[in-house]
C-alpha cells in the first residue's frame, strides 16, 4: 500500500521528571561501584591472580563508566509517557526501546512504587495493569505528586469507561 | 429468585474416600513390591521382618492418607445458589470462596478410571481471570457423576437473551467435529514416539535397579555389542526404542481422543473425549478471543494441524504425554477440517487462519542465520579450549558435533524465519511463529487489549520490530517477531485503529 513505509510510532507528548537521570545515574553507580571496589580489593590483596583481577578490573570500568556517563541521559530522552481519554502510552529502554499502548477501557489496576532510592529523589514509578499477563505498562521516574495525580486520574477514567477490562 | 440463605449446604459424594483408599493401595503396591523384593534381594533383614515392616509401613501410610481424606471430605460444605458458589473448605484453616455465577467461564468434569469405578467426578469451575492465580478456581473432590454433569449444565446455562431462536428446542446440538481413526496417523510423525520411548527405556531401566538386575543387564548388552558390533547395536537400539514409544503414543493418543466430539450447545463450546478417563471441557464463548492453529513438523509435512483455544480462563498447561493440554478444541486433523472447525468455533464464514500471511523481511532471515551460526561457535569454542587444555578427545567430539549442529541450527533457523508471518481480516489479527511447530494465531480485535513494539538496536537499524499485541487469554502475549516495523505497524493499525491510530504518524 502507498505511503505504507513511512508509519512509525510519535513520542508520547511527556518527558518524565529531570531527577530521574539522577536517580538513574545511582542506580547505575550502585551496580558498577560495588563490583569494581571488590575487583580492587582483591587485585591488592591477592599477587597471584593479579593479572586477572586487573584485566577484569579494567573490563569492569570500560563498560562500567560509559554506562554510568551515558545510559541515565540516553533513557531521559527515550522514556516518555502520555495519557489520552482513550488510552495510556508509554515509551522505555534505552538499547532495547519499548513503545506500549493499553486503552483506558482494558485497564484493571493503576499503582505506584517508591522505593527508597526513589523517596530520596520524590519520584515514582507508575504501573497500569491489564487482564493480560504480559501487557503492564510501567513508566519510571514520575514526579511522585505528578504519579499519585495520575493515579487519581487514570483509576477516574478507566472507571467511567464501559467494558469488561478482558 | 429462591432466598441464597435457604438453600441447604451440600457434602462431597462419600465415595470419594472409597477412591482415595483404592489410589492409596494402588501406589503402596507400586512402591511396596519393589521395597519389598530390594529389601529381600538385599539379604540384610530375615524375610518375616521385611514382610511385616513393609505391612506395618503401607497400614500407616493409607491410614494417615484416608483420614485426612475422610476428614477434608467431611469438612467441605458446598452450595449453589442462583448467584453464586460457594465452597467451604479446610480442616483447620478453614476457608470460604464464592464465585459469583456470571464470572464462571469454565466447568471441567474430570473422572480418572478410579473415579469411574466409584461413580463419582472432580469438578474444576474456573472464573477466566488470570490462568495463573489459584483463587480462581473452585473445585469439588469430588461429585457423583451424574451431579457433575447436572452441575456444569446448570452453571454454563445462561438465562435468556442468548437463546438460539434458529436452534429449535429438543434437537440435539451441533457436533462441530467427531473423531477420526484417520487422525491417528498424525501420531507416528509427533514427537512422542520419541519421548515415550525414551521415558520407557528410563523406567524399565529403574525397574532393573529395584530388582537387582542392572549388572546382568548392562552384561548382556556388552555381550550383544561385541557379537553384532556397535553400528548395529545402535540403529537397532533406536528402533526399539521408537517402535515401544510409537505404540505407547498410538494407545494414548487413543486413550485421549476416543470418542472425541466438539459441540455446541447455546453460547458454550463443548469438548468431551476419553477412553479410560473421560474428560470434558465446556468453554464459554464469550471468552473465546480466538483459535491458534497448530501444525508440529511431522503433522505440517503430512497436511495436518491442531486447534487451541485462545480464552480467558484455560489453564495453560505444558503437556507431559499426548493429549492432556486443555486449550486443544481439536486434535492433528487434516488441514482443511482444521480450517472449516475454526470458521465455525469462531461463527465466521471462512476461517481467520486462511487469511494471507505476510513473511518477514530477509533481514530477520540473517538475523536467525548469525544467531545459529554463533550458538554452535560458543559450543565449539569451549570444546576446543578444554580440548586444547586438557583432553583432545574434546577436539574430536567438536568436530563430530559441528558436523551435526551446525546444518541443525541452520535448519531450525530457516525453518523459524519461514514460520514468521503476520496478516489481518476484518475482525482477527493473525500473527505466525514458531520453530518446528507453525503456530498461527488468529486474534479477534475485541480481544486485543494493548499494543507493544519492541525494537533492539540491530533492529531499529534494519527497520524491523517485534510487535506484540497483548490479551488476556492464554499466554497473555502473541509477537510478530522480527517484522517490518512500518508495514506491521500498518496492520496491527487496520486491526485496531481506535487503539493506535492517535500515536502513529506518517512521515
């Protein structure tokens, strides 16, 4: 069909909170840091398997600090969200990217999480379930007054939407 | 409308126990014989002892079982109402579920060869929520037969507006499909000659342990390899093996399917077959969202090809012998009548299976080719490394392996790239995959309840995307792996326009 090529998915209209890169950027220090101080404990500590201990030590940082540098600003740009009358839309990932529709009408619950690191920072992540056991929608990094608004909005809607949410 | 408070609680059917205490006895002889022979082949204790431990031991064991059996019984009250039913269980934690009449979607009467004997039939009343969540199914262990049929007629009964006027009252209904010996020869090209008669070879090879037989066993075959030489022991060995596994999965293919008949009666489809156990599943429509038509490799090369249900509500089960996977509305059957069955399951005219299929993009052929090629590598990779370091009989075993991986791999990633497909009707998005079985799912659009694309950096490169359109029945999820981003897009926007039509653009 004409013009067939050109069909693509918009970016949902709303970025998530700026604090998010933050809070990204923890997440990934707290996954890289840890690894790399024991690689160097060791690597002092033990002389025999130092060449090892080094190179996987080196490993560990080439990967690590451009993930740190790099992937909480890449997902700032990708992760994106929007709610319409009709449906929820998000968009996650950073490498791997995820675009998600669910419409207001098959929406059964809508719930927030903080964990500690996201207290910290007043964010929240947003999850809206479906009858599908594979069609949750999540959207990280909300403002938490913005995600608990949401919430209230969301849960109002898929309310007065007729339908059986299966 | 009778007062829900004035209908009398009911108990399970007493004979219940009668079949637990023949279930019990029947496993203490299965377990006691070879105790008992192990235990005297052993030589450690006098006969006399080891009879009298072994009785002592089965006593207590079905004594404890049939207790609590008799206790669970006499404490689970059930009733139904014209609202809903209720069941009452637990001996010390006590519990108390209600399923209200219109969420049950599905009545399974379920009577194994010794619930016959005794008259009696487990009863599962499913809701349709999540397969996966145990609070949503009720059932009664168990039920006189004739309770349990009254039971599921009564509960998939649905009070008037769904009366068919066309389907004049005392007529018998619909049969939609009845067994044909004919289908029996979808058996031998399954996978479970194979699997059978492997899992034969494994008991008969436990059953050697019991009796103290192994040495002798393994001894014979020895003696058997250096007479005829070992490339003849192994095709024979394989042939045996198949031929046991064959008539193993002829005769349950047989047990499952005898009598096989799918019907419809009102808005409820009805699936009853068995041999020895009897089992019958009622689905209603409304919780249809469509059919996946299934053709394994051997079925697919001979024209056949199964249906399973897409619904809410059917536990999805991974089968562990022929014929026990609850979605299955019919077995392998030749295409055609696959086709005509699914066309009147779903009330349309033509089948949404037979609709055009769209193939994916060569790109997701190279993809698979790189995948296969790389997964043998990482697998002679390691083989060489050992090889190299510490035994080079590895470095035969890699070569040898290559030889048959790598034309393997390579045959299941084209065969996977050749299964992939998507296409639409009017009402059904069909989405096409699988390995060595072409599974083709037809999705009605009411039953889509979200749209997920998916797209790794390999992929957003080559223009293609895994499209998945979720549901709440059956796996939850059916993927378009790997296809042209756009034009899938497309498809999925013809499918369900309401739904995606605000986020798509053109450019």
């Amino acid at each position: 069909m004409p013009g067939e090529q050109s069909l693509r998915l918009r970016a949902p209209k709303n970025l998530v909170d700026r604090r998010a890169v933050t809070w990204w950027t923890v997440r990934a220090l707290l996954d890289v840091v840890p690894v790399a101080v024991v690689l160097g404990v060791l690597a002092a500590v033990l002389e025999e398997p130092r060449p090892w201990l080094v190179a996987a030590l080196v490993a560990t940082l080439v990967v690590g600090i451009p993930y740190v540098l790099i992937m909480p600003r890449w997902r700032y740009r990708v992760h994106r969200w929007e709610s319409t009358d009709e449906a929820v839309y998000a968009r996650s990932g950073w490498l791997w990217q995820e675009w998600r529709v669910a419409p207001m009408s098959r929406i059964q619950t809508v719930d927030t999480v903080r964990g500690p690191l996201q207290q910290l920072f007043r964010l929240s992540t947003l999850t809206v379930t479906t009858a599908s056991a594979k069609g949750a929608i999540k959207i990280d990094g909300l403002d938490h007054e913005l995600a608990a608004d949401l919430v209230a909005r969301l849960t109002a809607i898929a309310q007065a939407t007729p339908g059986d949410a299966t | 409308m009778t007062d829900a408070e004035d209908i009398a609680w009911q108990k399970l059917d007493k004979r219940t126990l009668g079949v637990t205490t023949a279930g019990m006895l029947g496993v203490c002889v299965a377990i006691g014989v070879p105790v008992t022979s192990g235990l005297i082949n052993n030589d450690a204790l006098p006969v006399p002892l080891v009879l009298l431990l072994v009785l002592a031991g089965v006593v207590v064991v079905v004594g404890a079982v049939v207790l609590y059996d008799y206790l669970r019984i006499r404490k689970t009250w059930f009733r139904v109402t014209d609202e809903k039913v209720e069941l009452r269980t637990g001996i010390l934690r006590r519990q108390h579920r209600a399923v209200h009449r219109e969420r049950i979607r599905t009545v399974d009467v379920h009577a194994h060869p010794l619930y016959r004997v005794f008259g009696v039939a487990k009863v599962h009343i499913g809701t349709g929520e999540h397969a996966e969540s145990e609070g949503s199914q009720l059932t009664l262990d168990a039920v006189s037969r004739s309770f349990a049929d009254m039971l599921r007629d009564d509960l998939l009964t649905r009070p008037a507006p769904t009366v068919d006027s066309d389907e004049p009252v005392g007529e018998p209904p619909p049969v939609l499909a009845e067994f044909d010996l004919g289908w029996l020869r979808y058996v031998p090209v399954s996978i479970w000659p194979g699997v059978l008669g492997v899992a034969a070879c494994g008991v008969a090879w436990q059953i050697t342990d019991w009796f103290g037989l192994r040495d002798s066993v393994l001894g014979q075959a020895a003696e058997l390899i250096r007479e005829l030489s070992l490339w003849t022991v192994i095709p024979l060995a394989v042939v045996v093996v198949l031929v046991v596994g064959l008539v193993a999965s002829l005769a349950f293919g047989v047990e499952a399917w005898w009598n096989f008949r799918l019907q419809r009666t009102g808005d409820t489809l009805q699936v009853r077959r068995g041999l020895l156990i009897h089992r019958s599943l009622s689905l209603a429509e409304d919780r249809l969202r469509g059919v996946e038509l299934v053709e394994p490799y051997g079925a697919r090369l001979l024209g056949g090809g199964r249906l399973e249900a897409v619904a809410t509500g059917i536990r999805d089960n991974k089968p562990d012998q022929p014929g026990e996977d609850t979605k299955v509305l019919l077995p392998e059957a030749p295409r055609e009548i696959a086709q005509r069955v699914a066309a009147e399951i779903l009330r349309e005219p033509e089948s949404p299976t037979t609709a055009d299929i769209t193939g994916h993009p060569r790109a997701a052929l190279r993809r698979r080719l790189v995948w296969a090629v790389a997964a043998v590598a990482v697998v002679e990779a390691v083989l060489v490394v050992i090889g190299l370091t510490v035994t080079s009989i590895l470095l035969h075993v890699a070569w040898i392996s290559a030889l048959v991986l790598l034309p393997g791999a390579l045959f299941v990633a084209i065969e996977n790239y050749r299964n992939l497909g998507h296409g639409h009707t009017a009402d059904y998005l069909l989405v096409r995959y699988g390995v060595l079985a072409r599974r083709t799912a037809a999705l009605r659009r009411s039953g889509i309840i979200g749209v997920t694309v998916r797209q790794s950096p390999f992929q957003r490169r080559l223009g293609l995307a895994d499209l998945t359109a979720t549901t709440g029945a059956g796996s939850g999820a059916f993927t378009a792996y790997d296809a042209d981003a756009a034009e899938a897009l497309g498809v999925a926007g013809r499918v369900v326009p309401e739904l995606l039509d605000p986020f798509v653009v053109r450019d």
